[in-house]
C-alpha cells in the first residue's frame, strides 16, 4: 500500500488517498485500485483495513525516489 496523501492529479478532495494491488490468485490477476484511507478504515470486510492487527496489512511504504 502506498500512501499519496492529496491527489494532485484529480478534482476529488482529498487528502489520504493510497494506491494497493488487491493480492494475486490462481484464476485472477488482482488489480491496483485507488481509494481513500478513511474508506479502507470503515471498509466491511476487515480483511482491508489497514491496522497494525490486520495480518493481511504489510504496511505503507514510502519510496526510496522521494527522499
């Protein structure tokens, strides 16, 4: 998951937008999706909430090109 904050490439407001792959299987490929933070937080699967509890959650990393 990756956390770009305030999209500058959009007319939604918004501040916590992240960037996630949903998970690879064997009949799918899986998809990069776009949502707001606050929306996972809510999301009614917890399987997507991004919490320190979740064993699905791997963290938000922050890409070495912005430092």
């Amino acid at each position: 998951m990756i956390f770009l904050g305030d999209s500058k490439l959009s007319e939604e407001q918004s501040d916590d937008w992240v960037v996630y792959h949903t998970g690879a299987s064997p009949a799918d490929a899986g998809t990069v999706k776009k949502v707001e933070l606050s929306v996972l937080d809510h999301h009614p699967n917890p399987r997507w909430r991004p919490t320190e509890t979740n064993p699905n959650f791997l963290g938000f990393y922050r890409l070495k090109i912005l430092e």
